[in-house]
C-alpha cells in the first residue's frame, strides 16, 4: 500500500474536506487547463446532467413489445455504447422517468462504478436508436439550446487526461468510485472555435468506426471459433428460426413451454446423445458461501455481472466493500480455475474462468460455479461459449419474465468429448483467447491515442 503524504493550507479548503481531492497530482491538471488558449466554462453553463433511477421492479434483459432500452454502466464504454448485454423497462416506467430519458447526440457519462476504469467513460447516443432511458449510475448530458457546441467534441474532450483528471479529483473513493450531478456540473470545460470543436469531432467519429471494425473482427473470429469447435466434433447447427412444429406427450419430460421442443434443439441434443456426457460428469458445482454482513466492518471484493468479461472470457474488476454495505445476493466464494456461468438469460455469453486474482472473491447469486475435475477448464469454456454450449443453456433457462438456468439444469448439459482432441480444442481456445485479446487491444489503443491527439488539439500543441 502506498502512503500519500501533503499538505494544505485552511485557505485551500473548497468545501471538501476528504484528503483524496486535495492530492497534488491534482494541481497538475489545474495548471494545464490555466495554460488553455481557450475560454473555460463550467459544465452545467453549457448542458443540462440529469441521471436516471431504477424501477422498484427492476429491469429484465427479455425485450417486449411493450418495454424500452435501460442502459447501465456496463454499456457506456469509451466512445461506444456495448449493447451486448442490454437491459428492458416497461414503457410505464420509461415514462414515469422521462427526465432522463436519451435522445440523438446525449452525452452519457459513467459516474458511479467499481473503479476509476467504469467511472469516467463515455459515450454518445447514436441516430435512431430509440426509446431508451438510464440508471442512476449514469449521467445524461444534453447540450442547452443555443450553446454552440458539438456533442462529438464534448464527448471526446471528457475522454481526455484534463477532463478524467476532473472527474477523478471530484469523485469519492469510499466503497465504491462515485460523484453526483452537481459535482458533473463543476467540471471545466475548454470552449475553443467551431473550426476546432469540427476537428476534434471529425477525429472522435473516425477513432468510433475504427473501434467499431476492431469489434466486427472480434465478432468474427468469434463466428469462425463457432464453426471450427462444430466441425471437429462433425456437428451441424441450421438456423431454422420457425416456430410452428409439432411433438407428442410421450416427449415431454416435465416442460410444457413449447421454446423447449423447438426442432433446432431436438436435433442438437439427438447430435450430442452419442457424443457426449453430461456436465456433472466433468465437473463439480461447489457451494461454498459466506455472510459478509456478519461481520459489518471488514472489506471483501464482491464480484457481479458487470464485471465479467464476455470478450476475453476473464473478470474485469471488483467491488471493494465493507460487510454493511454488501447486497444480500453476495455469498458465493470463488476460486482461481473456476467457471462462471451467470444463471440469467441474455448472459450466458458472458463466461468466464476466474484468475488467479480474483480467488477468494465473493460471488453474486446469480452465478452459476462449476469446478472441472481431471479436464481443461478451457476445454469446458471452449464448448460451453460456443454454438453447442450456448444452444442447450438458451434452451434449459425457465421462467416467463426473467428466464433463469439453474444449477440441475446446467449439469445436464452435454459437453461432446473425445479424449483424443481435448489437447486441440485446448490450443484452439489458446489461439481463440489470444486474438480476441489482441483485438480488444487494439479497439482501446484507438481511443486512447484519439484522447491524446484531442488533448494536443485542445492544448494547441
């Protein structure tokens, strides 16, 4: 742990009074924005920042026709919104939150996340993406009617060191990273020419489409993954979207929704009888849990559904919390070489096996654990992100408004093996893992030299 040691005099207060946001690396970013050749306006002269709140029934990743588009954290990333996983209200909920309800060319920002790296991204809403409304960890940021400023610079200057820097100094550090709407307000924003403010816009749209291509060669290699893993195991999945088919009683087997007897699946699990043995002979679902509100003072790392990566199949970070802050659904322990498999519909993608780093973190409910015993827990990853993993997990989910899988129904699923391929499937993910990797790398290598560029821009550097 590092010990910040400094000083202030009582005529430095402004108000605060933790000694995170008078640390001297702060004076750094004060001192640039001074050096500016251009006017600095706070940003609430310029937008309105509003956030949203969550409905007391929560949201649901199962779209109607009656529901509208919920973004979270998870989907504001660096100039992009991720709607890889996206969540649904009701369009009476939407409605009774019209205040922070998006349209073209909002400015949302992350303000209230794990770390520093969720809190401070941001991103823009694109044309025509429809209703949609925010939660309370997300501000909006709509441009005042007539400010003359672009909504793709302003995006992009809050992406720079001098705006991060803002942000991080007028955020709180306890618990979780977190700063309000008013505090969003008091970032100082640089106002240069409409020449300027098209530059840095220009330069912000060229740095989206080229993150934008990085993500379609993820998406892929992650198609070409799909169709390898099928033909090794001589497996063929149709796309057969039909919904008119027909089965009998003596086919039932205690389902009676009829998403369960579609053709697809049927001919999928027929593929797999021969091939392949149930989940529960490789693998074993540990249960081990704690109660961290029994003991209200000390900090555990809480691990939930925002912090697992479906692209590089890891955890991406944690919730440092103390046991009177922890959320009821925090009790599962896990373990490095465990597979996470979250137990709700329209996230099994996002499987992932723990780290090293993260052994001995605390689990929400709402994953599903399965240890592997004397296989590859890549090679277990491997099927079950894939076609035929996927395919069978789509298929066990139960329930009508939020579609669960539980932990009987994961251990049935079929896992197609051949012991004389486990080492090429392993290698296959090995190679699968490195260029999704790369790729992701090279999408953030984007965005972080388009902020520094920005920056030079602004500095008339």
């Amino acid at each position: 742990m590092t010990t910040t040691t400094f000083q202030i005099s009582s005529d430095e207060l402004q108000g605060r009074i933790d000694a995170y946001y008078y640390q001297p690396k702060f004076r750094h970013v004060q001192e640039e924005l001074g050096k500016s050749r251009w006017p600095l306006k706070p940003l609430n002269e310029i937008a309105t920042i509003v956030c949203g709140s969550t409905p007391k029934e929560g949201s649901s990743i199962a779209p109607s026709t009656d529901s509208v588009k919920f973004l979270k954290t998870i989907n504001v990333q660096d100039f992009t919104l991720n709607l890889g996983t996206l969540y649904y209200i009701s369009r009476v909920a939407h409605q009774r939150r019209a205040i922070s309800a998006l349209q073209e060319n909002d400015v949302l920002l992350n303000i209230i996340g794990a770390t520093l790296e969720v809190v401070g991204r941001v991103s823009i809403v694109p044309p025509e993406f429809g209703e949609a409304n925010i939660n309370q960890n997300i501000a909006r940021i709509r441009i005042k009617e007539g400010c003359d400023i672009n909504p793709f610079y302003l995006m992009g200057y809050l992406g720079t060191k001098l705006a991060q820097g803002q942000i991080e100094k007028l955020s709180r550090q306890a618990g979780q990273v977190n700063l309000n709407t008013k505090e969003v307000g008091l970032i100082l924003v640089p106002i240069p020419s409409t020449e300027v403010q098209k530059e840095v816009a220009s330069m912000v749209r060229k740095s989206c489409l080229d993150k934008e291509q990085y993500l379609m060669d993820i998406d892929s290699t992650i198609a070409k993954f799909d169709q390898e893993l099928l033909a090794k195991f001589g497996l063929t999945v149709n796309n057969d979207s039909s919904m008119i088919f027909s089965t009998t009683s003596d086919k039932l087997i205690g389902r009676i929704d009829a998403e369960y007897y579609r053709p697809i699946y049927r001919k999928l699990e027929s593929s797999l009888t021969s091939k392949g043995k149930p989940l529960s002979d490789l693998a074993e679902f540990p249960n081990e849990t704690i109660d961290p509100r029994k003991d209200p003072d000390k900090e555990f790392r809480y691990v939930e559904i925002e912090n697992l990566d479906d692209i590089t199949a890891s955890i991406n970070g944690y919730w440092l919390m103390t046991g009177r802050e922890a959320p009821s659904r925090a009790r599962l322990i896990i373990r490095s070489g465990d597979i996470i498999v979250p137990s709700l519909r329209g996230t099994f993608k996002k499987i992932v096996i723990v780290p090293s780093a993260f052994d001995g973190c605390v689990g929400t409910t709402g994953f599903l654990i399965l240890r592997p015993k004397q296989i590859d827990g890549r090679y277990l990853y491997a099927i079950l992100r894939s076609k035929i993993g996927q395919m069978q997990l789509e298929r066990a989910a139960t329930g009508a408004i939020m579609p669960t899988l539980t932990q009987s129904e994961l251990s049935r699923v079929l896992i197609p093996l051949d012991e004389t391929k486990v080492q090429e499937i392993v290698e296959i993910t090995d190679q699968f893992l490195n260029r999704i990797k790369y790729l992701k790398q090279r999408a953030e290598t984007v965005i972080l030299k388009a902020k520094e560029e920005i920056h030079n821009i602004i500095m008339g550097k």
